[in-house]
C-alpha cells in the first residue's frame, strides 16, 4: 500500500536543498516538506547542544505537518543530534548525512583523502568513530571551512571572497596531495563548479546526496511507505522567507513559496 505523506527534510539553511534534488530525482512521487533553520545559520561553529534543541524544534514542526519521515539534510546536525532523535521516535524513518569516508578511502589512489566540513561534523565523535572504522589504511587531512556556508548562504556561489576564503581552504589538501576530496557539508555542492577550477583534474569529488537519497527508497520500501502521489513541495525558513523564495529558482530549480517558520 502506498503512503502518500511528506517527507520532512531540513538543514541550517539553503545547504540541505543539494540533497533535496537529488531525493526529488530519485523519488520523484513523494511530497516534500523543506525547512531551512536560516535563522540559526551556521551550525558549524555552534554547540551540540544547541544543535540538538534546533533538532528537537524542528522535528516535532515537521511530524506536526503530517511527516512519515525525516531527513537531516545536514552532516553537522546529524553528528550532534540524529541519535537523541532516533531516541524520541523509535518508529520513525530517519536519515541522516555522514562525510563519505568510505568510499572515498575506497577510491583514492594515492592514499591520502581529504574533508571539507564544518568543525562541528570534524570535531564529532560521530566523525572520529567513523575514521576509526573506515580510515584505517589512508591518511586523511580534515580541512574546517568557517566562513564559507554564510558565502553559500548570501548566494555569493562564485564571489571574490568566496574564492579567496576557499582557495585557502582547499590548497593544504593540494599541498598535501590528496587526489580525494569529500565535501562534508551539504551547502558545497553548490560551490562545486569553483572546486573542480581549483583542484588539479586528477581529485575526485565525493558527495553523499545521491547516496542519501538512494538509502530512503530503501528504508521507506522496507516499510511499505513509499508514496505513488502527485508530489508537492513546501518550504519554511525560520530566517528570511523572502531570500529563501529568491535563491530557489537557482538552488532548487523553480520557484516555491516559502512560509515563515517562527520558532
Ligand atoms: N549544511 C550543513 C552541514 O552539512 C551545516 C552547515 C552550517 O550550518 O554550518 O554540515
């Protein structure tokens, strides 16, 4: 039997729209409900804590508007908060975002990876565990990026300071020779253009939307919840509504109307 309910998904800001597209793509039946915590952006260089209150806030907001599922379109809110989450609803589909490390210690041929992510994803123990696990034969170089989600976020995809701030981001993994990149942040899809111009052609990128994606058709044919509905989007922002309205046609690829989230 079908389930024709949302999916919930949300991020710190316009980040988590890279993986809504590809859930979009893969899914292309299910409504989406998209909420951007804009009003909190960055969560990289806040608490766990306060990451797990925004979490929990936004949870309940989404279940509330009628949710069969959760995605934290975000590495850094699933390292701080997925597990308290999966606590409060057991029954609950929940996905959450992790840098692919795996596949990328998997792919790199000369044996050092490098992370772009936020400090808080770098300085999770989420993350150690998964270096642990997955890291073991590699050298990986983690590389915080401060600054740039709020570049993503002002729409300055292509800016001067953008690059500058990137460029001095990315060159200790050049220098270090990385041929494996891993964007751990799910606003740098958006600045993948200007990393493919920085990086020699020889780095791979590796993201996990697509990935993502792939893993709630799994969890949600696993429990007869996938949707064979006519799909609709909505989106919140607890930020500006407006800016969100006018970057989508860019990150979203169409206009949407998007509804004040005032908590
Ligand atoms: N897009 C987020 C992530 O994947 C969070 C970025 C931030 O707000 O610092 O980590």
């Amino acid at each position: 039997m079908a389930d024709n309910a949302p999916i919930g998904v949300f991020d710190s800001g316009v980040g988590g729209l890279s993986v809504l597209r590809e859930i979009r793509s893969r899914l292309p039946q299910e409504s989406l409900l998209y909420l951007a915590d804009s009003g909190y952006v960055p969560y990289g260089e806040k608490s766990p804590e306060f990451i797990r209150q925004r979490c929990r806030s936004i949870a309940s907001f989404l279940l509330g508007q009628g949710a069969k599922a959760l995605v934290l379109a975000c590495n850094t809110a699933t390292a701080a908060g997925i597990a308290e989450l999966r606590e409060l609803y057991p029954q609950l589909p929940l996905v959450g975002m992790e840098p692919a490390v795996k596949p990328a210690a998997q792919a790199t041929r000369s044996g050092v990876v490098g992370v772009l992510a936020t400090t808080g994803t770098l300085k999770s123990a989420k993350f150690a565990a998964l270096l642990d696990r997955f890291a073991c034969d590699v050298r990986v170089i983690t590389q915080p990026c401060p600054g740039l989600v709020e570049c993503i976020e002002a729409g300055e995809l292509d800016a001067p300071a953008t690059r500058a701030l990137l460029e001095s981001y990315v060159h200790p993994l050049i220098e270090q020779g990385c041929d494996t990149v891993i964007l751990g942040c799910t606003h740098y899809p958006f600045i993948k253009p200007l990393l493919i111009e920085m990086l020699p052609a020889t780095v791979t990128l590796v993201d996990t939307g697509a990935a993502v994606a792939r893993h709630l058709e799994t969890v949600l044919a696993a429990r007869d919840q996938l949707g064979n509905g006519e799909a609709a989007t909505r989106f919140w922002s607890s930020g500006d509504p407006g800016r969100l309205a006018a970057v989508l046609p860019v990150l979203w690829g169409e206009c949407g109307m998007v509804a004040d989230y005032p908590d």
